[in-house]
C-alpha cells in the first residue's frame, strides 16, 4: 500500500511543481508587458508576452485550467498586437491575460 502511495505522489509531484512554477512566471512576465506596453514599447511587451506565453502554456500543460487557457490566448493577441506597434491593444490583452493567470491561481486553505 506504501508503495502505491508513493508511486502516486511520485508521478503527480512533477505536475504538481510545474504548475506552481510557471504560473508565477506567467503572472511576474505579464506585469512587466503591461508595464512596458502603458510606457509605450511594444517590442519589449512583446518579449515579455512570450516568456509570460511560454510559462502559461507550461502551466495549462502540467493542469487544465479556464482561466490559464483563456491566460494563453489574451497573451498571444497581446503578442500579436505588439508586433504591430499596437502597445495600447497590446497592453489591454495583457492585461486581460493578468486578470485571468491571477484566477487560475490554487486557492489557499
């Protein structure tokens, strides 16, 4: 019984870390898009649009999450709207991109 227990903790515990891991570093990479793209430099938002997407994405693999997903996809139209030099529109996804990264969130307690 011992041994399933610990092969169960075993096999989750990767996932369980990735999630803890990357969400933070979806959450930290978006405020600093939202912060670059409000002082008007969409090639910086954009940079940090992409390591918040990579971290997101990463998130959303080790568990499924609605509002990660929905994370994902505001931050790749604030990629999108970067590479145009829309830091305005850019800045409006990423910041929609924060509202839901904070959601998915574990609740604590």
């Amino acid at each position: 019984m011992l041994f399933v227990l610990a092969a169960a903790f075993a096999l989750n515990f990767p996932l369980a870390w990735a999630e803890s891991e990357h969400l933070p570093q979806a959450i930290q990479h978006t405020k600093a898009a939202i912060t670059h793209g409000e002082a008007g430099h969409p090639p910086v938002l954009v940079e940090h649009a992409s390591t918040a997407l990579t971290h997101a994405e990463a998130s959303k693999k080790a568990e499924a999450n609605p509002h990660t997903a929905e994370g994902v996809t505001h931050l790749q139209a604030a990629i999108d709207a970067g590479k145009k030099g829309d830091a305005p529109s850019g800045t409006a996804h990423a910041r929609q991109a924060l509202e839901h990264l904070e959601l998915a969130k574990p609740k604590k307690g």
